[in-house]
C-alpha cells in the first residue's frame, strides 16, 4: 500500500472517529434509515416537502417525524438503531435547520401524520384480532388516526373517562406505552397477530378441556361439602379506576419514587410529546386495583400515568388572585404574581376582591410548562400574601 493510500485511510478513520471508513459508515446510516422508515410513520405531505427544502438528513427526518407520531426518544431509538441522546441530538439539528425553536412549534405547526379514511376501520379490525375488546379497539384506532380524547368521546358517543380507561386498557395489553408505538405496531401488521400452528392451538384445547373437567369437579365437591359452600366470585374490575395525583409541575422521577413507596408494584408512563421528566405535568393517573378496595388501589397495584410537558393557558379572567393562582399552577404554569392567602389590610375591610383584567398568554394557547404568565389586576393587592 502507498504512502499517500495509507495516509488517506488515516485520515478517513479518524474523521469518522473510529475504524470504520465515511463510505461504510454512510452506508449503514442509510441502511438503518430505510429500515426505520416502514416503522416510523411520515408527515403531512407539507412538512416532509418543509424537510426536503431545508436539506435534512434522512435520519434527521426520522427523527422530526418520530416527534409528530408522538414518540419518546426512548421509543424512537430502537426503531432507527441508534441511542436516545442520539435521537436528541438529531431532533435538536433538526428544529435548527427548520427554524423552529423546539418540539412544541413543530408539533403546532404540522401537526400529526394525516390518516387516509381506511385507516380506522382497518385498525379497528387489526387490534380486534388482536384481543382487544370492540371499544378499547375503537378508542385505539381512531387515537392511531391522530385525534383527540374529546375528539374520540364525541365521535363514540362515550364519556371522556371510558376514552381515557380504554386507551389505558388497550396499551396494556398490546404491551405499548404511546400513540407512537401503536402507529407502529399498525403499520408493522395490520392483519393482527399471528395464527397459532395447529399442533399449538389442538395442545391448548385439550388443556382447555381438561381445566374445564377439573373446574366441574371443584364445583360439586364445593356444593356437596358442608359448610364450605361459597357464594358467588366477585368479577375484577373491568376498566381502570382514576386516582388522585399531584398537580401542577413535578419531577417524574420524584413521583414514580413516591407510588412505589406506597406500596405500588409497577408504573407505566406513556409521554405525551418532548417531555421534560424535571418539569411536567400528570394529566391522568390510573390503577388496575379493585376500586371496592381502596388500599387495592396502590398496594401491589400497577399505576398508568400520563404526562406532558406542553400545556393549555387556562382562561384567569375575572377571577381573583388566589382562585388565578392555582388555576395556573394546576396547568404548569407559574403566575406572575402569585398568591396563597389572604391577611388583610387592618382598618380597611375589603368589600370586593381584585380580579385578573389581563394576562400576557392568550388562553387556549400552547405553552411549555414552566412558563411564566403575568397578570394584572384591577384593584390593589394589599393583603395577599404567598
């Protein structure tokens, strides 16, 4: 090998920073890209012609589009085969070259991926092959099309609780922890799970008809023993109970910290966009225990959190400073000013409480948690304190 050969190959391995060549390397980013594609789903016709404009990589792509399906890092980086802080750092050059300032703006700007109209039905009919009940089904395929909870309620005519138990329900048992991963698992095989060989399925049948000849036996053993007969088993639970949570801004870490020394057993938490884990927000905490045994609900129970780190201003208007406060901070916003209680103002008895006349965010926007909104008022504050 020449001299000037041998320097070039130096040179090659260490700009890559290894020993690995650029074209070998190149090679497999774009191999890892292609496989991620299928599994990953794409953006609005817009937004992938925004990407292609600015001249994204295609793994940055992925990695934008892993945040418009709703994907963790965590979950987005098995699927493009690389690490979570990888995943991070190609979504941070991403918003850079798209000028955006994070993955709230993306996100409000382009939206999900649009659902083509076969797309419920078919899912509908792909997670009931997969052993979920008609509503967990139908709740999951029309989150998998991109719409809300309210959306949902409206559009099954069922309460926003039964939208919220359901998609707790169906994640469960599909074992997924994110609309993202439920757009995968669609798109991976929308013809549901696998068929069973037949010598697998005949062995479960005679198992399941010899439990049956057994459970017949300890039925007429049970009546005929005196004394001993039981009245009738209590059904579980069928749906998730909500149970209550801490509100406002919390570390998650401290939170899932707290429920396991409560005697929780497991707890789940599906993300709901960027997620913070020092600065989020619980948006609905669920159990799998027995809701006529409230120690059930914790002990030895599976809890399924929800959180998020972007937030909707709530409207403070009219109200006073402490009603205004803890609106606010029950959102994940910090009001500015805020206040707790009232000491009064001796020697001037206060007749009409100030109320809020202004607020710097607009309600019904879309703010990270943690913001701050100011307020102003239209009678002096004396008296409040924090």
């Amino acid at each position: 090998m020449s001299v000037g050969r041998m320097a070039n190959e130096v040179h090659m391995r260490v700009a890559t920073g290894g020993g690995v060549s650029r074209p070998i390397l190149e090679a497999r980013q774009g191999r890892e890209a292609r496989m991620a594609e299928g599994r990953i789903p794409t953006a609005s016709p817009e937004a992938e012609r925004l990407f292609a404009e600015r001249g994204l990589t295609e793994r940055e792509r992925l990695a934008a589009r892993s945040v418009l399906a709703g994907m963790t890092a965590e979950a987005a980086a098995p699927l493009m085969g690389i690490s979570p802080s990888t995943v991070g750092s190609l979504r941070q050059n991403a918003y850079r070259k798209l000028g955006l300032s994070g993955a709230s703006e993306l996100i409000e700007k382009y939206g999900a991926p649009a659902a083509s109209p076969s797309v419920v039905p078919a899912g509908r009919e792909a997670l009931r092959a997969r052993g979920l009940s008609e509503t967990q089904a139908s709740v999951l395929a029309l989150v998998a099309a991109g719409n809300s909870s309210s959306e949902i309620a409206r559009e099954l005519g069922i309460a926003p609780g039964t939208v919220s138990s359901a998609r707790a329900n169906g994640y469960r048992l599909l074992g997924i922890h994110s609309r993202g991963e439920l757009v995968g698992l669609l798109a991976s095989g929308e013809k549901g799970a696998p068929e069973r060989p037949r010598g697998q399925a005949r062995r479960r049948g005679a198992l399941a008809t010899v439990s049956v000849a057994i459970l017949l036996i300890l039925l007429a053993v049970a009546a005929w023993w005196p004394g001993k007969q039981a009245g009738p088993a209590e059904a579980a639970p069928d749906e998730l109970t909500a149970i209550s949570h801490t509100h406002g801004i919390v570390s998650l870490d401290d939170v899932v910290a707290g429920y396991r020394e409560g005697g929780v057993a497991e707890v789940r938490v599906t993300r709901e966009g960027d997620v913070d884990d020092e600065r989020c927000l619980i948006t609905e905490a669920l159990s799998d225990g027995d809701p006529r045994l409230p120690d059930s609900l914790y002990e030895g129970a599976t809890v399924y959190l929800t959180v998020t780190s972007d937030t909707e201003v709530p409207s403070v208007y009219d109200m006073s400073p402490i009603d205004a406060t803890r609106a606010l901070e029950d959102a994940g916003l910090v009001p500015d000013p805020a206040f707790t209680s009232y000491q009064g103002v001796p020697g001037k008895p206060m007749v009409n409480q100030p109320r809020v006349t202004s607020m710097s965010l607009d309600p019904g926007t879309e703010a990270r948690v943690g913001t701050a909104v100011s307020l102003a008022y239209d009678a002096p504050l004396e008296g409040y304190g924090r």
